[in-house]
C-alpha cells in the first residue's frame, strides 16, 4: 500500500519523535555512536519527502534533529541557564549540577579508573548505573522547567522559525542529497530574510557524491603527501589514477555554480568584498570539498573568487555561540618528534616561531612542545587559554570514530577526551594536522570528527583539515592566518575563514 503524502509526514515525524529514545542520553558517547547506525539515512530521507511536500522549514527541523545527534546532545548540556536562574533559581542551579555531572560521566571510559583530577575509582557498572540515573534525573528537571510558564520550549529542538535566522554572517546553504530519490536539494538561509529559499539539483545525486568520494580517496592516497604529512601513512592504491580537477569541476557545475548564481555573486579580485556563505551538508557530501570546487587550467573559475567559505555541521552549532569577546591569550602545542614510529615534523618548529611573533605584546602566549604536551597538560592548558593551536600528527580512526585524534607524546589525545571537557569563553581552534575535519564513514551525518569535538568543547570557530597537510606548507598557512587575525592588535576568530582564504590564496 502506497501512502499519501500526508502519511509519509506523519510517519517520519513519528520517526524523528523516537530518535532521543534510540540514542538515549542516559548511555555513553560510545554506545550512542554505536546505535546511531539504526538511524542511517533518517534526517536525509524525512528532508527529502518535507522538502517534496514544499515544507521547507519541517525539512530543516528534521535535519537539525536527525543529523549530529550527539553533538546536539552535548551543545544542549552547555545551554546557558540565565533565563531559567531569573524564574526559578533553586531549579535552575540544581539542573546546572546535574548537567555538569551528566556531561563528565558520559565520557569516562567504560574501564574502572580514577584520574589526577580527585576522582574516585569506579567499577563500569558504577558508572553506568549513576549516568542513567542523571538522565532520568535531568529529564524530570526539564519537566518542572517546562511547566513554567514562558518554558514551554525551554531546551526543546528549535523550531523552523528560529533555525532560520542561523544565517548571521551570510546565507548558510543546506545540501541534502538522498539516494532512493535519486536527487539532491540545496535550502538557502539569508540575513534578514524569514523564508528558505529551495534550489533543486537535478544533475547530482548520492551515486555521485560516493563515487567522487572514492576517487578522491584513490588520487590523494597516490599523491606525495605521505612522507612529511601531519597524519598516518597512507599505502599506495593499484589502478587508475583520478585527475582532481575533473571530480571539483561537477561539484562546481552540479552544485556550487547553481547555487551562487541563484545568489548573483560575481567573482572579484577584491578578497574584502567576497561575501561569507556557510556550507552545511548532509551525508557522503560532508566530506566532499565544496570551497575547492570550480573549473581549473587556463581560465579558473571557482568557488573562492566568488565568496569565503565556512562549514557547519548544523544550524543549532552556528545559534549555539556565546556572545563575542576579543581572545586574549593563546596556548600553541607541537610534537616535533612523536613517539611510536610517527616521521618527525620539523616545520612545527617554525610553525610555533611564527605564531610567538605574532601575538607578541598582543595575547598572552603558553606553549607546550614534545616531551612537555602530555595529554592532561595539554587539556588543563586549554581550560586557562582563550585559544589553541596543536601542530602535531592526527589520526582518524575507521574501527572507532571516537577513538580519533592527537598524537602527543604520551598518547592520543582521542575526541572523547576533548569533548568531556566543558570549556567556557574559548576562542579559535587552529588544527595544524590531517584530516581533522574528516568524518566516519558509516556516520557521515554525525561529523564524528576533531572539528566538530572542538566546537562542542566550546570553541566557536575551528579552523581543521580535510585532507592531508603538507609539514613545508603549515608553517606558511599559519603565518599568514595569525598575521591577518591579529594585524589590528586584537584576536578576532569571527575573521577566522577570511584569514584563511587569505592564506591559500597566497600558498597557490
């Protein structure tokens, strides 16, 4: 039996409804990556049918409440709670403690442990037992909020209303692409404006995107990038080689190229007149590069003359932001030499030098190389710090997304680690490392990656790797980056994207 349309929205409503169920708050990080694989294709296939039905502003609502699941999760636990304080302070600072708790335990590690920070030693069970009864606990807490008047919301999804005004800095551009439709849709947000825009892209689909995936895969894994890169060595691959040029050319004629000119950019020269859009993805195409997308060789036409580009994994990450303070102090972290194996990087040295020079007489500067950047010296470092800058080997997991991250000298610095922390007033991000911004593979909706830990450990602009990173090239990127954040004397991360188009401008 055929449904009507009607029904389908109903039905992935219903759907959409369980998702807090499945991936309850109550389990770890870990074992809530792990039953997301039940949820593969949700947001995706419920957008596509919102975005049939015309329902443009459900088709973002689903997005947000089925993609980055986890991420919201955590960004939700470090809601500010000044409203709540002003109606009912005694609820608002017991909801506060048991958030805190909540947020601490869900990433402890399923292993009895204590650690340096006054912990006590708990069995697995222990801890388990104690994270479900926080969930229930701060689910009951939500409920009494909620019962206040004005808190009907309090904490709940953000509507389609409020998603739209995301878009602060320039239009953000949704992409959704989903397979058994066979299409692919891009939602425009734009300052000022109370309706999303819809573009359909009839000449992409997911085949596509996974095929350009691989091939990507295939071209970079046979690069030159494997001998000074910051990130594990990659084996050569056997077969044909892709040329690069031709994969960005259709994501330039299939996606970008559309979309900027239903905007009616026009490329410029001028790098202080290119306006800033922000890119949000779904699927296999989070890992595709759109900012490099374009036509190259004799006559260039690309992305980056017409307009700075940022990503964000959702909507709510870009609302989530604290108010904005100039940055003041900066921690920068560098492994020269790494233990186990890893080749040595010397371009960290110079890299570090230039950042010094930088912030000299401009930001309080801390700095912790090889044998000093141990895993907790490098956390409690990032507590006092506005900012941090870790020059170093990274590493993606494919067995464990979670188990992904930095290598110093006493061991990995993994995403789990960086998103237990719970930092306040935190500034730029810089992740001189490969494949920093590259997701899991089988989550590709849940930007299970380095980037996305830093932005839920409060870092409001990161600035990370798809790819690999030449050692010869990140010095010269970083120079240019900090020398343009802080050519007026003061941090100001908002320009983190401008700065680094500024860069590789200068690095082609």
């Amino acid at each position: 039996m055929e449904l009507s349309l009607e029904e389908s929205l109903n039905g992935y409503q219903a759907a959409i409804d369980l998702i807090p169920h499945v991936v309850w708050l109550g389990t770890t990080i870990v074992h809530r990556y792990q039953n997301l694989q039940e949820l593969r294709n949700l947001a995706a296939e419920a957008a596509s049918t919102a975005i049939v039905a015309r329902d443009y502003r459900r088709a973002l609502e689903w997005l947000e409440q089925g993609r980055s699941i986890v991420m919201n999760q955590n960004l939700m636990l470090r809601s500010p709670l000044d409203d709540l304080y002003s109606a009912d302070p005694s609820l608002a600072e017991h909801l506060k403690k048991v958030t805190a708790e909540l947020h601490a335990t869900a990433s402890r590690s399923q292993d009895s442990h204590s650690t340096d920070r006054g912990e006590p030693v708990l069995s697995p069970e222990k801890i388990a037992l104690r994270h479900r009864q926080l969930a229930k606990e701060y689910a009951d807490l939500l409920s009494r909020a909620r019962q206040i008047p004005g808190f009907e919301d309090f904490l709940k999804p953000a509507r389609g209303t409020e998603l739209i005004s995301a878009a602060r800095t320039g239009p953000v551009i949704i992409i959704n692409v989903y397979e058994p439709r066979d299409r692919c849709d891009a939602l425009i947000l734009q300052p000022g404006r109370t309706e999303v825009a819809h573009i359909e892209l009839p000449a992409f689909n997911s085949r596509t995107a996974a095929d350009i995936r691989t091939r990507f895969g295939s071209s970079l894994s046979r690069g030159d990038l494997t001998a000074l890169e910051r990130g594990v060595h990659k084996l050569p691959v056997q077969g044909q080689t892709y040329n690069i040029e031709s994969l960005l050319a259709v994501l330039w004629n299939d996606i970008a190229k559309p979309v900027l000119d239903f905007l009616g950019y026009k490329p410029t020269t001028c790098l202080e007149e290119l306006p800033h859009v922000t890119w949000c993805t779904t699927g296999i195409l989070s890992s595709l590069p759109l900012h490099a997308a374009g036509i190259y060789g004799a006559s260039t036409n690309c992305v980056s003359d017409y307009v700075v580009s940022s990503y964000a994994p959702t909507l709510t990450a870009l609302m989530s932001s604290a108010p904005f303070s100039a940055a003041t102090s900066i921690l920068a972290v560098s492994q020269e030499v790494t233990p186990g194996g890893h080749s040595n990087l010397p371009g960290t040295v110079q890299e570090l030098a230039y950042i010094q020079a930088h912030t000299k007489e401009k930001m309080s500067y801390t700095q912790l190389t090889n044998g000093e950047a141990s895993m907790e010296a490098v956390l409690d470092a990032m507590e006092r710090q506005d900012c941090v800058h870790l020059a170093c080997h990274a590493h993606q997991s494919v067995n464990d997304p979670t188990k992904s991250g930095f290598f110093l000298h006493d061991g990995t610095l993994d995403l789990v680690s960086i998103m237990g922390r719970s930092f306040k007033n935190k500034g730029l991000a810089f992740l001189s490392a490969c494949q920093t911004a590259m997701g899991d593979q089988t989550l590709p909706d849940e930007t299970v990656h380095l980037a996305s830990s830093m932005l839920t450990a409060g870092y409001p602009s990161v600035i990370a790797t798809m790819w690999s990173v030449r050692d010869k090239d990140a010095p010269f990127v970083a120079d240019k980056v900090y020398g343009r954040l802080l050519k007026d004397g003061k941090m100001d991360y908002r320009e983190s994207a401008r700065a680094l188009h500024f860069a590789i401008t200068e690095l082609r």
